[in-house]
C-alpha cells in the first residue's frame, strides 16, 4: 500500500472511531453511528488486493456474523424491533468487512490500531475539560458530558489498553523514543479519565486486559527465578499495602455505599434475574425482538436494561440469534490463547471486552470506539493473523 493510500486508511479508520463515539452528543446519533462506517467501507471496496474481499466474505466468522444478523431479522419479523436495535445487529456485516480487509495486510493492522487508539484519545481529552482537580479524590465525582460513566470509563480503559499494547509492541528495536513517549503519556491521560468515571466494571475490564497483556508479554518470558522473584515481590507488597489499597478503592468507587453497593453489583443481580426467569425463559429460540428488551425490563423492574451483552442477545434474538456470536468470540479466544502473536496484540481488548459484556451491553456493537476495538480483536484472531503476520 503506497504512503498516500495509508494515510487515507488511516483517516477513514479515524473517522470511523471518533464519529461513532461522539454520535450520542447529537439529537440523530443512532443516524450518524451508522454512517461513520460509509467511508470506510468505500475505501476498503475500492482497494481490495489478491481476492481479499472474497476470502473475507468465505470466512467462517463472516458467516457466524450474517448467521446473526438472519436470525435477528427473523426475531423482527415476528416480534417486531425498534429501528436502531435491528441496526445494531446488521451493522455489525459491513463493520466485519472492513475490518476484515483493514487486518489482512500487517501495515493496515497497525494503522488501524493507531487510528482507534487517537481516536479514543481524542474523546477522552474532549472529557478532560470537565475535570475539576479539586475534586478528583471525591467519591461523588464522576466525570461524563452525553454518554454515561460506564460508558466513558469503557472507551477509556479499551483506549489505555491500545497504548500499552502498541508500546509494548515486539520488533526491530520496538517503538522509537518518541513513540513511547506518545503511548506512555496517553496512556496516563486515559487513565485518570478512566479512575474518574469511578466506572467498576470499566476498571475491571481494563485491568484485566492488562493482567492479560503482561502474561503474554512478559511471564512466558521469565527464568524460574525471576518468577519466584517477581511472585514473592507481589505477595509482600500486598501483605504490606493490600489492606490499605482495598480500603482507598473502597472509598473511591464507592464499593458499600447505599446506591452502589457491589453485594448486589449494583442491583444487577436483580435485574439479571429477571431478564433469565421473565424474558429469555419465555422467548428462548428467537428472543422478544432486537431493541425490544429494554422496555420490557423498565416496565418490570424500572432498570433501563439487561446490563449483560450475552444476556440482552438472548433476551431479544434468543439462543438461534446468540449462539453464532458466542461461537466467533470462544472462537477467537481460542485462537488468541493458542499464538503466541495474537496473545500480544488481541488477547488483552478480547479479555477486557468480554469483562464489560459481563455487567453492561456492550457485546458485539459499533455503538463506540471501545466497542470496535473489541470487534477488531475478535476479527485479526477469527482470520487467525497471528504469527504469519505478527504486529
């Protein structure tokens, strides 16, 4: 691919990220998250190379996908839909196929990467003006402007990750100097956005994905010695720190407090019970209807959703709609776990991405760019881009 063909790649990509995150500011954004795949695609259509187009399309995730998306139709024509829940599954084809053709060559893979990572960049720094330093160790802070905290500390914890993953990135001679610097910097600006949305299932997801990051980079890496050394430093630092470590997150995310007390996961182990006894039991094969759970659940409980990504596809497409999806993403674990390659550049958003579909709704969405960086890890290990063409 020639400069000028990167450059517009990596443009398209950007755009892509940074519209479908900054959508909901709008009063049409379900509108403009739809269209923010448009140029894209067209890019990706228009420059196919040796058949890729074609090959991406044979996938068998690609199929998994349209399976999907069939049955979603098939759960609307007999339930009914809200338009922007029928969407959310159809667009989930184009968005495979451009990610798919980005994938395919190891220079579009990473300015893919790069162009997702400034993308969440720039929404985080959009965040940073609501900052007010003098409250930043208050509990009741949380920083937001048109999504929801959970929302915010999600796109900036995928974010962090993309840093750390392109900084730790193997090669010739890894990141240059400058390129580190770019990386480690945001990865800190990220962060504190991430710490004040006080989100504990962003948090989770995030440190999980890192936890995933730092075994395959680093722990397969060292002697028996060095492992001890590191195990035995980690037990004494949470002999010596731990309990005062627990008691600040305590305070700071609020892990007892009346409205956000985790004994219930925030009243999500009632609304997870519902949706299982109420909804999914009575409408097991095809669901109620994309977009249609919602209504349900807040006329039952008065909770706004299923707060579970698995548990919300099969509440609207049922186990027919749920089980292809459940296949590509066991698939591409599957896969990331087992190459060496893939458990550097894919593992970590794999892991974080299926920590946050356990408690909000993100599975399987072009809804943010945290979502799509979920997505784009899913499709480079489904296609298997792993030691034949490493990062």
């Amino acid at each position: 691919m020639t400069a000028r063909a990167r450059l517009l790649h990596f443009a398209v990509i950007f755009f892509w990220g940074g519209l479908s995150s900054f959508a909901l500011s709008t009063e049409s954004g379900g509108v403009y998250q739809a269209l923010a795949i448009v140029p894209a695609l067209l890019f990706c259509l228009l420059l196919p190379s040796h058949g890729a187009f074609g090959g991406a399309m044979r996938g068998q995730a690609f199929f998994l996908v349209c399976l999907g998306a069939a049955m979603a139709c098939a759960s609307a024509l007999f339930n009914g839909f809200t338009d922007m829940g029928l969407l959310r599954y159809l667009a989930l084809i184009p968005a495979y196929l451009v990610m798919a053709l980005s994938a395919r060559d190891p220079s579009r893979r990473l300015d893919a990467l790069q162009a997702f990572a400034l993308a969440g960049l720039v929404f985080c720094a959009a965040h940073a003006g609501e900052i007010d330093p003098g409250r930043i160790l208050d509990p009741s802070f949380r920083i937001e402007l048109f999504l929801n905290t959970n929302g915010v500390g999600f796109i900036a914890g995928m974010t962090l990750l993309t840093h750390a993953i392109l900084l730790a990135a193997p090669g010739a001679g890894g990141p240059s100097v400058a390129m580190r610097l770019y990386h480690g910097s945001s990865m800190a600006g990220t962060g504190l956005i991430l710490f004040l949305t006080r989100s504990r299932t962003a948090f989770m997801a995030c440190l999980a994905g890192l936890a995933a990051l730092a075994c395959a980079r680093w722990l397969g890496k060292l002697s028996w010695k060095r492992t001890l050394w590191s195990a035995g430093t980690l037990a004494l630092a949470l002999i010596l720190w731990g309990g005062r470590l627990f008691s600040s997150l305590a305070d700071y995310y609020s892990l007892f407090g009346k409205y956000r007390n985790i004994s219930n996961a925030t009243n999500r182990t009632e609304i997870w019970s519902y949706v299982w006894d109420e909804i999914i039991a009575n409408h097991p094969f095809l669901g109620v209807g994309p977009g249609l759970h919602g209504d349900l659940v807040e006329r039952g409980i008065g909770f706004s959703s299923a707060h579970n990504g698995v548990l919300m596809y099969l509440a609207e497409i049922g186990v027919l709609g749920t089980l292809p999806y459940l296949i590509v993403f066991f698939t591409g674990l599957r896969r990331a776990l087992k190459d060496p390659a893939l458990r550097t550049l894919v593992l970590p958003l794999l892991v974080a991405g299926g920590v946050e579909s356990m408690a909000e709704t993100m599975f399987f969405s072009t809804g943010n760019v945290g979502s799509l960086l979920f997505l784009f890890a899913l499709v480079v290990s489904t296609m298997g881009f792993g030691a034949a063409h490493p990062l």
